[in-house]
C-alpha cells in the first residue's frame, strides 16, 4: 500500500451493484480511497456508478472505470446476466463518465468465439469435423462479424479503448452456456484439447492462431475508428503477455490506465516475487507463476536479441517487436501453441 499500487475493485464480483444504495459499502470505500488519495481501477456492469451520488465520491485522477460488455446481443445478454443493466444502460454510463472527464473502457471479457476453432484460420480442420461450412454451428452471443457496428455504438459513448481477453471455459461454464442459448459448445472445440484440457486442468481453449484472427480483427476495426486497443492476459497465462503485446496501443500497460490518469504512477508487476510468496496461500503456484514468466521472458529476449530489441522481463515495460520479425528467428506459434 505505500507503494500506491492500484487497487481493483470488482475483479471478482460487482461493487457497484444496485443493493449498495441501501448498505452504501462501496460508497464508503471510495470516500476512503479518496482520503487518501490512493489509485483505483473498477470493474463493473452496473449503471449504478454513473448516478450522481457515486460519481460525487469518484474523482477522474484516481479512477479508471472499465465497463463488462461481453456480448453485442442483448437478448442473450439478458440471459447470461440476468438482472445487469442492459447493454445500451451501460453504453449511456460510459457517456456520462466521459463527459466527466473519467477514463474508462470497455471490456470485451471474456470474448467469445462466434463459430468453432478453426473457423478462420485452418479450413481444412473445419471440413473434416463438420463436413461442410453449413453444418458448422454459430454461438450469438458475441458476432464478430458485425464488431464493427458493436464499436461503432461504443465510439458514440466516447470510449476510448477497447479490452478483449478471450474465453476460457469449465466444463460448468459450457453446460451453462447451453442451458442458456441452447447452443452446446463443446464441438465448438478441437477434440483434442476438448478431450485432454489444456495444461493439465479442465479448461477449455482455443488455439492460439484463432484466438488471434479474433484480436486481430478487433483491433483493425478499432483503429478504423480511433479507438484504442488492448488484450487482457490474465487467466490465459503469461504467454499472451508477450504475445499480443504488439497490438496494445499503450505498451506500458495492459489496462491502458498508465500514462492517462494521473496517480496511476506504480504497477503490481513492481512486487518482488519474494514478497508474493510471503502472502501467497499456496507457494507452489507462486513458484510455477515465477517459472513460466521466466521462460517465457527468455524466449522473447532470444527473439528480441536477434533484431537488437532488449526485452528484460514481464515485469519491466518494453517495446514489443512485430511478431513477424520474431517469427523470423523463432517460431512462436510452434513453441507457445497450447497443447
């Protein structure tokens, strides 16, 4: 805390949902976090935030607000979140927070893929699981087919950026998902990470490549419209640290926060993994977080070195070379491709 790393509020479950107008616990937090004057960056759904009592106790050189809008559907969005606000409420949120000067963002997170692994990047794969392009299943929720229209209704808000972190799913989540849309995911998936999981855990993801035509594609419909661009790689790893880097438009900073709001002047990625360690609950997976960061530092360093790039660790801000020069003496797609 003397550090004055920023706090997250809402990572893990929304703040700012409507019952705090009667128990006010969010809104005592901001007044606390004002006192002091401390950095805080808030997740939400919720329109709440944008009333005028909760933005009395928000100040713009403490707070960046990030808005969940996971889905350009809103029929399903109001099956998959019953009881948020509707995807215009948060749109009409976001327009508010911009004219008062906060900065904020949308979070496409978690994206969903709107057609099976493979779809766009390996044809053939698709032909012989599903026959034909007809016979492949379409999931609604998000269609990155018509992004540039979702982009578009978020441009009007005055956004300015744009955070996609791509899905990784439970065997929970997919039956879920089901019971929702009435659309069963798992052939969405290649059967042999379906099958096997990924890194030895239950959960579900696509291939790199395909994750990547998703990003890609976000990405150049928001530069054709000014917007920012990022990726979140929390919950996929480390890998796509390095990996997507090449398309944030803030280098610095995942969040996109750094560099635009005043008192955003430290990074979490700044605590040693010493310390980590001494408040982790379990040292084992401080230990494996430290091991992979390392190597996955080392392989963009080899790469880097060859094209008189220096990359020093995940911890450390550097300039991402284009993957393509990388390719060149590495083969990313070869050595970091989930199994």
């Amino acid at each position: 805390m003397g550090r004055r790393i920023p706090l997250r509020i809402g990572s893990m479950s929304d703040s700012f949902m409507w019952m705090d107008q009667k128990y006010g616990v969010t809104l005592e937090l901001l007044k606390i976090l004002n006192h002091y004057k401390y950095p805080h960056i808030i997740f939400t759904r919720s329109d709440l935030i944008a009333t005028e009592k909760y933005l009395s106790a928000l100040r713009p050189d403490l707070a960046s607000i990030q808005f969940s809008i996971s889905s350009n559907n809103e029929v399903f969005t109001r099956k998959a979140e019953p009881g948020a606000p509707s995807i215009q409420r948060r749109l009409q949120a976001l327009k508010v927070l911009n004219e008062e000067g906060f900065r904020t963002a949308v979070r496409i997170n978690p994206l969903f893929p709107t057609y099976p692994d493979g779809y766009f990047t390996d044809p053939e794969s698709i032909r012989a699981r599903f026959g034909s392009h007809e016979n492949v299943p379409k999931f609604g929720f998000f269609d990155i087919e018509t992004v540039g229209e979702f982009l578009d209704k978020i441009k009007e808000s005055k956004t300015p950026t744009i955070l996609a972190g791509f899905v990784r799913l439970t065997p929970y989540t997919i039956n879920r998902m089901r019971d929702i849309s009435g659309v069963d995911m798992r052939p969405f998936f290649r059967p042999e990470n379906f099958n096997t999981g990924v890194r030895g855990n239950t959960d579900k993801n696509y291939s790199d490549r395909e994750i990547s035509f998703y990003y890609k594609k976000i990405h150049a419909e928001s530069m054709k419209r000014d917007l920012r661009f990022t990726t979140c790689y929390i919950g996929n790893g480390i890998k796509d640290y390095f990996q997507y880097q090449s398309l944030w438009s803030n280098k610095k900073d995942c969040c996109d926060v750094s560099g635009n709001v005043a008192s955003f002047k430290a990074s979490c990625q700044e605590i040693s993994w010493e310390d980590r360690a001494k408040h982790a609950a379990k040292k084992m997976f401080v230990d494996r977080a430290m091991k992979e960061e390392a190597y996955y530092t080392s392989l963009a360093a080899q790469a880097a070195s060859e094209v008189g790039t220096e990359v020093k660790d995940a911890s450390t801000s550097f300039t991402v070379i284009p993957k393509s020069k990388m390719r060149e003496k590495i083969d990313l797609s070869t050595i970091l491709e989930r199994p």
